[in-house]
C-alpha cells in the first residue's frame, strides 16, 4: 500500500478527510460554491471601488443584503440577485454544466488484452 504524500494545502487536507462520505462531500462541494459567489461579488465591488452601501443603492437593497451575499456562509444567492449585482458592476454572470470529474481512485482503465 501507497502512503500519502504529506501535504499542507487545506483544501487536500479537507478532501482527505472527507473520503467517501456523500453527504459530507454534497456539503463541501456547496460551501466551496458559495465561498467562491461571495469572494466573486466582494472582488468586483472592491475592484469597483464601491462600498457595500453605494453598490446597495445602485441595485435597489440594503447594505446588509449585500453584506450576506459577501458571506462565505450564506447560501441563497439568486441568480436574480446575483444579475442585478453584476449589471450594477458593469459585469455579466456565466453559468456553465460541466460534467463531474471522477477521482481517479473511481476511473476505471480499460485493460490491454495480452
């Protein structure tokens, strides 16, 4: 049996830990898609140079709507929301299926005939 390599990337660390549960796996894959949303809104607001309040008033909300939606914990993004957030920056949404990747401990080779 393979040893695994030591590593220090958390995000290794994290799915190493995980394993084969489904349920844990279904969880992180949503909090990785929602840290991903709220660091996509904070950047390009930043980048925008607007405060979380002006960009608020640009699409008709709150202050504090917009402080959730930069919240690596908050899972209701809109994609109503979302585009309205993105008009405001001057920016679009792309949304894309991909198929899932399988690890490659589940691929499986076609073996070579001898």
């Amino acid at each position: 049996m393979m040893s695994k390599k030591t590593t220090f990337d958390a995000m290794e660390i994290i799915d190493r830990m995980i394993g084969d549960d489904a349920e844990t796996r279904d969880l992180y894959e949503q909090a990785k898609v929602n840290v991903h949303v709220a660091q996509l809104i904070y950047d390009a607001r930043a980048e925008a140079g607007l405060s979380q309040t002006e960009l608020a008033r640009m699409i008709g909300t709150s202050q504090s709507v917009i402080s959730r939606l930069e919240d690596a914990d908050y899972d209701g993004h809109s994609l109503s929301m979302l585009n309205r957030v993105a008009q405001a920056l001057d920016r679009e949404v792309k949304i894309d299926l991909v198929p899932t990747v399988p690890s490659l401990e589940d691929a499986s080779f076609p073996r070579p005939s001898l």
